[in-house]
C-alpha cells in the first residue's frame, strides 16, 4: 500500500460571493494527498515550495502519515501562488494571479522509498514534469492517474498528448473533455480520448457529478447536493485524492472498485467545498466520511426488478 | 388506472444545431400523454386545437389508447403555435415566436369519464386553467403534478402561487427553483418551495438529469448520457408523463415508488431527444424502454457496503 502524488503546494487567494481568503495554503498535491489520507496511510508528495510556507501545514501532513521527504523547500524562494474569483454561480471562475515562483524551475525527485510506488497520481502540472516523475519509478505502478487542465491543451497539446498516453486514468472536466476532443456530446469525447491512450477517462462535472469511462462501460457518480457551497477550490484535487487512496488502500483497480472509489472521492470534495481552503478537509473523520457515503447510497439507489 | 392530462396540444418549428422542423407537432399534453401511454392504458388529455392539425396525429393518440373526448377542435381556429432555437450547447433556447391562437380563449372542460381520474397532470398552462381543471373534479385525484415555468413567475406570481398551494407535486427546472425561492441552493430552494404547498418537488436539470424532494428526502437520477441529442423539445414533458404514467399504473404513490417513476420517465426523455419532435416517441416499444431501464441501473448502481 503506496501513493506517490505529484503537484503544486501552493497558496491560493480566493475570492467567492461568500468572503475572501487570502494566501490560504493551498495546491493540488495538497488536496490530493489529505484526502487520499482517509483511507491509505502511506502517501507521499513530490514538489516545491518557498520557505514562506507554514510549519504547521508541514506538521498537518505528517500527523497524518504524509510523507514529505519529496517536497523540497527552495531558500530564499516563494511558494507557487495563485488567486481566482469565481463568479456568482461558483462554477466558473476567472484567475487573477499566477505567480510561478519556485515552481518555474521544478525539479522533481523521487524519494528512493516511493521509487516503487503501487499508486501514482500526477496532479495539474506541466506535462513535461508529469513525465519526468514518470520516468523515475523504478516499476510501473499498477495504476498511473494524470489531472491536466485547458491551459496545457492551448500551449503544449503536442507534449500533453504524449503525457496522456503515459497514464491509465485521465481526468479532466466536461468543458476540457469537449476541448481535447473537439466534440461536444461526452459519449463521443469519451471515446475519442480513450483512443489517445489512456484506458480510463474520468470527466468531472462539479455540481452535476462525475462519469467514469472505460473502452464499455460508463458510470456516473452525483454530487451530493449541498446546503451552502462556501469554495469549490480544490473540489476536483479532493476527488482524485480520495478515489486513488480508496484504490491504493483496497488494491482493487477493477471497474466494479472505481465506481466505489469515485463514490469515495465525491464524498471527500463534498467536504472540501463547505469551508475556505483545505479548512474542512483537516477537520473531517474517516466517519464523517462514511456518513456521507449513506447519503449518497439514499440519493441515488433505486430499486427496479428488472423483467 | 387512469390519468387525465390537461395541457396544450400544438405544433412547433425547431431550430437546433443539427437542422430545422417546421410546423411539427409538439405541446406539452402531447408529450405527456405520449409519454405515459407506455405505462397507463387509460390517459384522456384535455386540450385545445385548431383546424389546421393533423388528423394522423389524432388516430396515433387514439392507437395509443389516448381519450380526447376533452379535446375541443375550435372551427375555422389555428392551433397554438411556438417556435424557438437552441444554442449551440442544447441547454438554452430563444423563443422566436409564440402565437397563441386558439389558446388565447380555452375554457378547459373535463370529460365526464375523467372527473374521478386517480392522477391528474397539469402541463404547463396559465396557472387559471390550471385551476379550472383542479375545481372540476369530483373526486380529489391521488396525485396532482403540475408544471409551469418563468414566464408565469414574472407575469402573475400571485396566480401562480395559489395554484402551487393546490397541487402534490410541481415540476420545475433549476433556474425557476431559484427564481421562485430566490435562494441559489437546490437544498435551500426545495426547502422553501415545500413550504408553498406541494409535498414533493422535483428538480429538473436537462442533461444533469432530476432531483425530487419531500420535507424528509432527496433522491437524484442522472440523465442517460447519449451520444446524440437531436432535439430537446419535450425531454420536460416526456419525463413529466412517463412519471405520472408509471405512477398510475403502479398505484403506489410512497416515495420509493417516486424513484421509479422518475427513472421510467428520465428513460422516456431519453428517447424523445433522439429525433425531432414527438417523432421518436411514436417509435419506441415497452420493450425498449426496458432495455433503456437497464442502462440507468447500470450507469448509476454501486455496490459499497455500510460499516
């Protein structure tokens, strides 16, 4: 049992119809690998930060058997930094600062203890860094899981598709889906992607759910329909953290296992958006989590007996 | 077993992406009645036409078992007539022209044999007529669904109010729920809705498929991801009716038969956007909407078991 998650570590400024945040931590390995925590208790990150970053994130990822041994800490340098307001119905958003900082020379190394790591998960980053890590390992994982977003789609689509064809699972969202594929019917997008390398495509569709692909099947998963939505940022990193640590704790990559690891994942977004930030996730218990997997099986179970 | 269905009967001129129809028959209570004609062998509709409409589309109502004693045919009138375009995406439309014709004077009358109908279905109509049918029956049916939409919250929200007090379920999509409750949250929405009147709410989401709610209860179903969808007109109605449909002809009103219905009337949507029209509905066989029933089981069912 083993997770090795690529991304950024970061701090975000987020401004949503509810408040504003500024320089929360944030980042996609930093989603990822708190929600993959629920379940797997052997995960390590690979990335880059400044030595403007808390000790005591640091410190909450390691009471929760974060290994950090792959995130380098740059002297002198400034944590990746981002700021976004989304707009009034929280499903879009405009970026109003990038600031690269140290990620712009990234470097990633993998620690010799994750060199054969049965899980990896390659967050949002440059494909060519997702590539890198790729390389390292010293046996292929038994199942590669790759996040990418738009950006990468306009200006590298060359060194994406290359990338994409590395990885098992891809996931991106609807609007994404419809851009790499040039298609606009998910069916269609699906099938298109599939064929680029990848055996499984997951599309996340925020509010409305997320449908899992393979070359046969289709599954799809709600969202839990919530009371307050307070900040979608980071529900996408949550759900990919808590479907691959449900995969890396029950090593179980059947469709059958994906279906429920993606019931798991909706479960830990569903959480992630009720406060600022990786707030929430720090809070919430393996029970917690296991109360919300109820909603969902009332949501969404029915009972047909078929003729 | 039986359902009256009050609502209009029509013809449309469609513009989608993929082409245009002129002048094809449509209206709410053809949908419906259409819809649940799979289910219920006992469906009158209550409705009004002009001259001008097609014989042909009486005898494949009548060959369907669909009673149109209550279907006043206005000499030397025209039948209502709508036409719209859809965007590029198929979730939004512009309507170009609406010509109420013999609508424009409808005093609904109820046919005898359907003043004790155990379902009544109220299409979307001017809540008044929507009240008259209500006030005619001689018995208080099991289940009153109605449906409406914005124009009516803007132009009468008073009327429209007072109907909504008097019926069991109200149909609506998620841009009226939150225009009629002023509250952006589906959760919230629902909450206040309940309170106008209605026991059960449902939440219509076109390609994100429905919520229904009562005061204690949410269930979702998805929408069955297609690979074409050719024409959206009537997917509302064609749930709508294969909802009330299933639901007379099981006679079983508790929520869990709810779910049901609503898969059997997400099933029957699915079919009607597959062409223009009402076309694809005059195709489709019980049979078919079986086989369809067995994708929507295995597109959403998963197996996790509870601690």
């Amino acid at each position: 049992m083993s997770l090795l998650v690529v991304g950024t570590v970061a701090f975000d400024t987020i401004h949503t119809p509810f408040g504003k945040v500024e320089k929360t931590v944030g980042g996609a390995a930093t989603y990822i690998a708190l929600s993959a925590s629920f379940f797997t208790k052997n995960t390590g990150i690979v990335s880059v930060i400044g030595e403007d970053f808390p000790n005591d994130t640091l410190s909450e990822l390691n009471k929760r058997n974060i290994n950090i041994d792959g995130l380098q800490v740059i002297k002198g340098g400034k944590s990746f930094y981002w700021s976004g307001k989304y707009h009034e119905d929280l499903n879009n958003r405009d970026t109003l600062i990038t600031e690269l900082n140290v990620l712009a020379d990234f470097n990633p190394i993998v620690p010799k203890q994750y060199l054969d790591a049965d899980f990896l998960m390659l967050g949002n980053l440059t494909p060519a860094i997702q590539q890198k890590v790729m390389s390292q390992m010293k046996k292929k994982p038994k199942l590669i899981v790759m996040d990418t977003m738009n950006f990468w789609m306009e200006a590298m689509p060359a060194e994406l598709a290359k990338t994409i064809a590395m990885v098992d699972v891809l996931t991106i969202n609807d609007a994404e889906a419809r851009q790499l594929s040039g298609e606009y019917s998910l069916i269609k997008a699906a099938k298109k992607i599939l064929k680029m390398g990848p055996k499984y495509l997951i599309i996340k569709k925020g509010e409305h759910g997320a449908l899992l692909f393979d070359s046969k099947q289709i599954f799809f998963a709600p969202a839990l329909p919530l009371e307050d939505v307070f900040d979608p940022t980071g529900a996408g990193d949550s759900f990919a953290g808590g479907f691959i640590g449900y995969l890396d704790k029950t090593q179980d990559i059947s469709f059958d296992n994906m279906k429920r690891a993606i019931i798991f994942g909706s479960a830990a977004a569903s959480f992630c958006v009720e406060k600022f930030g990786i707030d929430r996730l720090l809070e919430v218990s393996e029970d917690d989590i296991h109360e919300r997997i109820k909603e969902f099986i009332s949501l969404v179970q029915f009972d047909i007996p078929l003729k």
